[in-house]
C-alpha cells in the first residue's frame, strides 16, 4: 500500500480525512467556497504533504466554480508561500475564476502567465 494508506493507529484519522476531501470537493463543485474552506481548515493538518498540492487545489476549484477571482489570486499566494508547487490544475483555476467573473483583463494576464508556465 502506498505510505498515506497503510494501517496503523492513526488508520482511522485518515480514513475521516479522505472522507472529508470528497465533502470537500462536493463543496468545490458547487461553488460553495465558505463550505470548502471550513473543510480544508478541518482536515489540512491530516493531510499528508504529498497530497498537499490536490488540497489546495480543490479549494481553488470552489474559487472557480463561483468565479471568486480575488479569493482565487489570495489562496494562490498562500500556497506560494508555503511553496507549495503550483501545477496546470491550479493556474487553470484561476483563468476559469477570472473568466466566470467576467474580467477579460485578469482572463488574458492568467492565460499569459499559463503559456509561460506550461
């Protein structure tokens, strides 16, 4: 079993935080961010670092759906400041949030920033 699933003591903390990831993106779906976000602050310490980015992530996804730009660009920073290395998923985000929004300006700057990145 890979090291985030093996059983020992702690077995059943994890299985609640897996568990509550899928709330969690149930939330991101929806657009639910204040959702999302009372979940990540419940499990985040639990999480393992590999599964760190995906996390993170799935917040940004709520910040999208609702197209929720500046929380969007707010939560970008953290992860940066936690060097927490950002992938396709997460800069897409932000171009999805921007689009929703409707700010074609903020739109094109992500799409640039995307293009330079990947």
């Amino acid at each position: 079993r890979p090291p985030d699933e093996r059983v020992h003591p702690q077995g059943q903390e994890q299985a609640e935080w897996r568990q509550l990831l899928k709330e969690m993106n149930s939330c991101a779906e929806d657009g639910d961010v204040a959702g999302a976000e009372r979940l990540f602050l419940r499990i985040q310490d639990e999480v393992p670092q590999a599964q760190q980015r995906m996390l993170h992530n799935t917040f940004l996804k709520a910040c999208a759906n609702s197209g929720d730009l500046g929380r969007a660009e707010t939560w970008l920073q953290g992860m940066q400041a936690k060097r927490i290395r950002l992938n396709s998923k997460a800069l897409g985000k932000l171009i999805e949030a921007a689009s929703k929004q409707g700010d074609a300006y903020a739109t094109e700057r992500w799409l640039e920033i995307f293009g330079e990145a990947f």
